[in-house]
C-alpha cells in the first residue's frame, strides 16, 4: 500500500457564532472569506495554502489560559507571524482581542480572540 498524498485545508476554531469569529479573523490576517454555509465558515490567505476554517458549536466554553485545574484547557493556539508586534497587536485589540494576562515571553504576545481562543503573536521575518 502507498501513502496516499494529504494537506492540512485548514485548522477549524468552534464558536457560538461562526460568522463573527470568521470576521475576526478575516480583519485580523487580511483574508477573504471563501466559503459560508450555515453553521460553518471558511477562510482562505490571498496566495493559497492551508485556511482558517469556523463551525458552530453552540455549547462552546472558551478555555482558560494560562491553563486551570479543573477548567476548560485549550486544545490548539495559533502563531501568527507579524512584522511589528506593537503595531499587531494594537491591530488585534481593536479588532475584538483582549491581552491574556499572562505573557510568558517578552517577544511573544498572547492574545484571546472575542470567543476566548487564545493565539500568539510574534516577530517574523517575511
């Protein structure tokens, strides 16, 4: 048997209300939406490649971070390479985002966005 090809299409992120979140997103990296049904959402970067993809979960409980006992724990976070943090992250924050307030590296900015995912932000070079 051969390995059959595979590519990731994209990370999907659950939300009470996939629309918004995808909005977010959208607003946050700069990407078009391609894709809606009800219940799901899709989003793809301008020059291809793997996309951010929204599904509804109605009963969603945003996870905690830095991580809790007992308390909903985050399954994945995305890294987002930017070229000014500052400027990035005062970008996010308008957009819906809210500083985590634990930062656990001086280079890095955790960040939640409006359904309580966390992601990063972090210096790239592009």
């Amino acid at each position: 048997m051969t390995q059959p090809r595979t590519r990731i299409s994209a990370t999907v992120l659950g939300s009470p209300e996939p629309r918004a979140l995808a909005d977010f997103y959208a607003r946050l990296l700069g990407w078009p939406i391609t894709y809606e049904e009800p219940g799901w959402v899709m989003l793809k970067p301008p020059g291809g490649g793997t996309g951010l993809s929204f599904q509804h979960e109605p009963d969603h409980v945003p996870p905690v971070w830095p991580p809790q006992t007992g308390a909903q724990q985050m399954m994945l976070h995305l890294d987002i390479g930017v070229d000014d943090l500052a400027n990035a992250v005062t970008w996010a924050l308008e957009g819906g985002a809210t500083l985590a307030s634990t930062q656990p590296e001086d280079d890095v900015r955790v960040l939640l966005d409006p359904d309580g995912h966390p992601f990063c932000l972090f210096l790239a070079e592009f």
